[in-house]
C-alpha cells in the first residue's frame, strides 16, 4: 500500500503543477530558454497531430518545472546469474520489469533489500513516461531542454503508447514505440530540419547504435555462460570477465567518438544483469514494425495493422513482426507514409532520444 500511495502523491503531483503552455509563454517570468523550447515543443505536438496521427487530446498541452533531474527512478532487477528481469504487476500497466520511485531515496532503498535477496539490480533516473491516455500528460523540466530531434523523438514515442499498448507484452510495446519516433523524427527531420541538425541526430544514432551492438555483443556472451553446463562458480568468474571486457570495449569505443562522455552515465553504478535485462525489450522487435510501416501508405493503416497484431497471441505477434523483415527496404531521408488528415491543419507550419542517454 505504501508504493501504491508514493505513486499516487507523485502522479498528482505532477499533474497538480501543471499549467497550459501558452500561460507559461506569456509569462514574464518565465526563462527565455524555457519559453524557446516550449514554443517548439508546442510544435512538435501539433507535429505528431497533423503529419503522424498520434492522439490529439489533452496529453502535452500544459507543462511541468519539476526541480529533480528525473521524474521517475526505476529499479530494475535479474536473478545473479540470468538476464530476465523480475517482474511486478500494477492494474494499468500489466506485468513490467521495472519498479517505479517518485523520490530517489526511495527508488535506492528498495534497490538494497533486492540487492540482499541475491539479485543483479540497477537504479535508473526516467525524463518521460506515459500514462497511456489515463491522464493528460504534461511537457516536463526533465527534458525540455534536449536537442529538437530528441524532444520530438521522446514526444513522438510517449504519445505512440496511447495508440497501442498490450498489457504484459513491455518488448512489444516498446518495439512499436520505439519504430514510430524513428520514422517520426526522420520525417520532422526531413521538413523542418537543416544539416546542421541532421548532421547532429546522425551523429547520436550513430553513437547509439555502435553503443547499441556493444552491449548486445557482451549481453549474447553472458547468455552463453549462464546456459552452459559450467558450475556457478565458474560462472561467476566469467561473468565478471565479460563486464571487465564491456568497459574496456567501451573505452575503446569513446576514442572513435572523438571522447564523447554521454554514456558515462550508464556506467554509473557497478555493472550487473540488470544492466542489459531491457536491452532487447526496446530493439528485438523494431525491424518488424519499420517493415510493417514501409509498406504502408499512411499512419492510420499501419496503427490498424499494429492493433490486429495485438489481438494475436505473443508468439504469433513474433511471428508475424519476423515475417515482415525480409521485405524491408533501406529507407530514404522521407520515405515516412503519409497520413490521411481530416481536420485543418493547426498552428505553426514553417522552419524552425526510456534505458540509453544521449
């Protein structure tokens, strides 16, 4: 009952301080920095309307200066020799593998009584979350400030949750989520971008992605050791190897990015399972939904063809996502399908990256 309550005071909390965007802008108060990015922020929304038929409703109309560097801390936790993460059941959300903290403190506490249990655990500080359409989510402090490509990526993904979401199925959810902020942010890119910024957000899918085959490299090798025949001490030893080789790799890997430290952060705490636990629940299934998108002529047909994927069961929706990836084609800098839009066109129409940071 007493997490129930914490995220009941947080969730209200939230949306308590919340006031419109507009109210926020016309305020003289208000940092100037602060009223630039709301002001794209606002079009990024309208973005996400017009051009890729995600939900017009209340969700990113109003705005939150929250005082934290995150809003949530999430505790994630494996057994010490597994990589599946535990799991906890909430009304809403089904069956995820995260605990979520509105206080820090709180989100560490509970981490030191899994950590006594034996398990691999992480604290992981989360900018955005989506109430799925239960509650009008506001913009928030935790990351207004981020590059343009980014905040419409974290936008674009947030806002997906509300078309489709399965309860018990996170790497589904997550999947889907995750290919429509890539096709999203690629066609923003495309109409409101210029090469400096598609210089930039090249560059952070770059680091992603080399960041990206770099865990899943060393997280293939400790799937390998724990199913092997060896005994649990052998295995023990070996896992410690294969986390050395992750940091030495990755020392390695920040040369060629010129000394780029934007992953330090990951690094934080002592390496562990729960480290790599979510890694294929946001990738495993993306090429599956790029594919189904692809081929597609506009938003609307492809959420639709998503939704009927849910309706199947868990394998089949694996199947079927794996069965779309050999039609895939290399995209192109537009090649986003089009949407079918009944209503006017709003507000400004001209020039103007929940587990990796940038």
């Amino acid at each position: 009952m007493s997490y129930y309550a914490q995220a009941v005071r947080g969730q209200y909390t939230l949306l308590a301080e919340a006031r419109p965007v507009d109210s926020w802008l016309s305020d003289a108060a208000t940092d100037v920095q602060i009223k630039e990015r709301l002001a794209m922020a606002k079009r990024i929304r309208q973005f996400a309307i017009r051009e890729l038929a995600l939900p017009d409703n209340g969700s990113y109309q109003t705005y939150t200066d929250l005082k934290r560097p995150y809003v949530l801390w999430n505790v994630v936790a494996t057994p010490a020799l597994s990589l599946k993460p535990l799991e906890w059941c909430f009304p809403i959300a089904g069956c995820v593998s995260y605990r979520g903290y509105y206080d820090q403190d709180a989100a560490q506490n509970y981490a030191t009584e899994l950590r006594k249990k034996g398990n691999d655990v992480r604290v992981v500080g989360v900018p955005a979350y989506s109430t799925l359409g239960w509650f009008n989510d506001p913009f928030l402090s935790t990351y207004i400030r981020s590059p343009d490509s980014e905040l419409a990526r974290l936008v674009f993904h947030e806002l997906a949750h509300q078309v489709v979401y399965i309860k018990g199925d996170s790497q589904f959810n997550e999947s889907f989520a995750t290919a429509v902020e890539e096709a999203g942010v690629q066609r923003w890119l495309a109409i409101y971008g210029d090469e400096k910024m598609r210089l930039r957000h090249a560059e952070i899918n770059r680091r992603k992605e080399n960041f990206l085959a770099l865990l899943l490299k060393h997280r293939a090798a400790l799937e390998r050791n724990y199913q092997s025949v060896a005994g649990d001490k052998e295995k023990f030893t070996i896992k410690q190897y294969i986390f050395a080789a992750l940091q030495e790799d990755y020392q390695h890997l920040k040369i060629t990015w010129g000394g780029y430290t934007g992953y330090d952060g990951w690094f934080a705490e002592p390496l562990s399972n729960a480290h790599l636990a979510a890694v294929a629940t946001y990738h495993d299934l993306v090429p599956g939904f790029r594919a189904l998108l692809a081929r597609h002529k506009n938003y609307a047909d492809f959420y639709a063809a998503v939704k009927t994927l849910a309706g199947l069961s868990r394998s089949e929706r694996q199947k079927r996502l794996a069965q779309e990836v050999p039609f895939l084609q290399p995209a192109q800098p537009d090649a986003s399908p089009q949407v079918q839009n009944t209503q006017p066109a709003t507000g400004a129409h001209g020039p103007d990256t929940k587990w990796m940071s940038q």
